[in-house]
C-alpha cells in the first residue's frame, strides 16, 4: 500500500469568503489490460474498471475573524462503487466489485495571520457487498497549514486510522497552488495527487491536461485473514470543461491509465512494513482510460 488516505472523502481547504456546498458526480472506464504479479511477470489474466463516484461538501458554520479569516466546519459524505471484469484472475483478485461509503466532519481555523489549522474526524465503510464490523475504518487527523499567498499553500501534520486493526498514526501533507487568468495551472495534494495545466478558451470552456491519482479499498476475510484489497491508479489525459452559470460545470476527459496497482494484503503492521519495501505491486498494464463528471455549487 503505496500511501495512507487521510480521508477518501475530498477535504476543500475554503480560506475565502465566498465558501459554499458542492456536489460532485464522476463515472469513469479503464479498458481491458494485462496483470503483471508481484514478480514483474505478465500473467494470462487481464481486466477492465468501471466506477462512479460522488461526494458532497457542506459547510455547517462559518465566521469570519478581524482579519477575515474564515472558521468553517464542514461535513462531507461520499461514496463509490467498482465494477471489475477480470479474466483468468481468479488466483490473484477474486471479487468483482467495491462498494466505499465515507462521512466526516471536518473544522478549519486560524491560528495566525498566516497559519490555519485542519482537523477533520469520520469513519467509512470498505466492502464488496455486506457491512460488517470489520469493514468499517474510523480516520481523523490534525494538519497545520501555513498560507504563503492567496494562492499558495503548504502544510503538514499528522493522520490515523485502524486500517491494521487497531489506530496508527501516519505523516500527511497538504499542498494547493493555482493561478487564475487565461493560463491555469493548478497543483493540489493531500495525500493524493491531482496536476493540472490548462487555457480558459472562453468563459464557457476550459481545456486541461490532467494527472491524478484516485482508487478504491476493500477490507474482507480471506483464507482465515483479515484482509485488504487495495486498488490505486494513476491517469493521465485532456479534460475540457464546459461551465454553464457560475454554479454547475461538466467535465470530460480522454487519456491514459498509467498504472493500476491491484493487490491484497493482510491486515498486519508486518505485511504494512513488508509493502512499503517492495519495488514493485502486482499491476495492470497502461490502457485506455475515459470520465465524465459534473459539479454543482449551491
């Protein structure tokens, strides 16, 4: 397991005035490819993804400080469900779907002119298909965020979760810069990745390249283990934006899923120090890959 979510619900760091809900919808497909095991070597399986997404951000309270800075307390709730057609897999993944539900809490602050403060508590559930106990995983973590401009932002701090079973506490990092104008380009990281680099066309269309990191969990019982399945992707692509209003825009994008890690592991803080020193995970080759999502400001 490459990284550790804080949260798999989008956390919107919000340090402005003009703070509101928003709803985001997302459904994607990365074709049909080859599975390579942890050895490197290719296999006869191969398979295909298919996912929809959505999440909801809604800011509870907010008041603005003397120097007008925002105290906002927001609650997010999302959920995804992943549908995989696996063929002569069955040694290596043998479920055929994910079904991820999430819900925080999350309070930002200011502590400084310059410092923010981001704790954010929740629990998910991390299931093929029933919801038991041992699908369940309660997250939180606490970042300090200094904001050097508008613009720019860099903090660090600390995350936990019971992904081994019982809480552990793991680094986390908080990056986010942008620029507006006709010339975007927008870097934001949260333990997950998303680049983007892009031209306002018009005020109707934005058109972007795009790099991003998204996934899915499972936390089941295999072979008498308590046991996790952990799917991460990277894709690559060009994403245009239509923007209809000020609160609702649709997005598409064409490009390339650059690597699919797709493995289990058990639920030990062994088998965690054992992944974490590997070279490689068993994988799906690079394939097509094509989204469409939508998303309302309200």
């Amino acid at each position: 397991m490459k990284y550790i979510l804080l949260s798999t619900v989008v956390l919107i760091l919000l340090l402005s005035e003009d703070t509101c809900a928003q709803v985001t919808i997302k459904t994607g497909y990365i074709s049909s490819s080859r599975y390579k095991n942890e050895d490197g070597q290719e296999t006869d399986g191969r398979g295909d993804l298919r996912f929809v997404e959505g999440n909801v951000n809604i800011p509870v309270s907010q008041k603005m400080n003397e120097r007008n800075q925002p105290t906002i307390w927001m609650i997010s709730t999302g959920g995804s469900y992943t549908a995989m057609n696996n063929k002569n897999l069955h040694s290596y993944i043998d479920i055929d779907q994910i079904i991820n539900m999430q819900l925080s809490i999350t309070n930002i602050r200011p502590i400084s002119k310059k410092w923010f403060l981001l704790t954010t508590v929740g629990a998910g559930v991390y299931t093929t298909s029933d919801v038991k106990l041992k699908n369940v995983l309660g997250q939180g973590g606490a970042i300090f965020i200094r904001q050097f401009k508008p613009n720019l932002s860099l903090g660090a701090g600390l995350a936990v979760n019971n992904t081994f079973g019982y809480p552990m506490v793991f680094p986390a990092i908080y990056f986010d810069w942008s620029t507006e104008g006709r010339y975007q380009i927008k870097v934001s990281m949260l333990n997950a990745m998303e680049v983007s680099v892009g031209m306002r066309m018009n005020k109707y269309l934005n058109l972007r390249i795009v790099a991003e990191m998204n996934g899915s969990l499972a936390l089941l019982e295999r072979e008498g283990k308590d046991t996790m399945f952990s799917q991460q992707f990277i894709i690559v692509g060009l994403q245009p934006e239509l923007n209809v209003g000020n609160s609702f825009s649709v997005t598409a994008t064409a490009g390339v899923s650059c690597s699919r890690i797709a493995y289990y592991t058990t639920r030990t803080l062994k088998a965690f120090f054992e992944d974490m020193s590997k070279d490689s995970d068993p994988y799906f080759k690079p394939a097509m890959y094509i989204s469409m999502g939508m998303k309302y400001k309200f």
